[in-house]
C-alpha cells in the first residue's frame, strides 16, 4: 500500500480513504472481477456515505496510474482486475456461457506467435488479450 500511495503522490494525487477503500475491495476480491456496481455495493456497506461517482472516478485514476486493469468480457459491463505485471502483458481469461464464471488462465503460450507477427509485419506488439468461451465444469453437468 505504501508502494501505491507514493505512485498517487508521485502523480499529484492523494490516497483518500474513499481511495484507499475501492482499492481495498479490488485487493480483498482480486479473484472476482468485480463491476463498477460491485465494487460500490461492496464498499457501500463500510462506508455508506461514498458515492457511485466516486468509484467511477477513482476507478478511472487507479485504471490511468496502471494500478488496475479494465476488463470487458462481452457482457455488457466493465471489471477490473489488479495490474500485477510489470511487463504489461494480461493473462488470458475462461469466460462461461451459462453462469457467467471467470477464470484466469496463468500460461501464456502466445509469445512465439509474438514474435513471429512482429518479424513478419515489422509491427512491435505491446500486449495481447485473449478471452475463451465455453462451459465451466459445473455447468458441463
């Protein structure tokens, strides 16, 4: 948190308490890819008094300092997710049809196929985002 407030105050910016709330919940439901709405409903029931606008805003700034990701999964609604990598590159995503479950899918084995665009089209690739549909075991059944 330390590291975070000092990128906020190395940007001009202060680490509020609505501030370091959001972030709080991103950090404690990193594995959910919560919505904008989530985040609020969550935040809401420490701190009542905080605002839909405040999270969309805060959302924003944490999204322009690359604390955290914007995430679209085609249903209609944008999530987020912590930046963890310094690299700039996302992990790829298992979206189900049925229930809506995400999964984060650790192994990148696109940086060959990388490499080969880059060489075959003189273009300079920063980053890739991949995103699988399908079913999730429980909905298999």
């Amino acid at each position: 948190m330390e590291n975070l407030k000092k990128r906020f105050k190395d940007n001009g910016h202060k680490m509020t308490t609505q501030r370091r709330a959001i972030l709080n919940v991103i950090v404690e439901n990193h594995d959910e890819h919560l919505n904008p709405e989530e985040i609020y409903d969550i935040v809401k029931i420490k701190y009542p008094e905080i605002g839909i606008a405040t999270v969309y805003r805060t959302l924003q700034l944490l999204e322009k300092l690359n604390i955290i990701y914007r995430l679209n999964f085609d249903d209609g609604y944008n999530r987020y997710e912590l930046n963890y990598d310094s690299e700039g590159h996302q992990h790829h995503h298992l979206i189900c049809l049925n229930c809506g479950k995400v999964m984060e899918v650790k192994l990148d084995l696109l940086e060959n196929l990388e490499n080969q665009i880059e060489i075959d089209n003189d273009f300079k690739i920063v980053d890739h985002n991949v995103k699988f549909f399908g079913y999730c075991t429980d909905c298999q059944e």
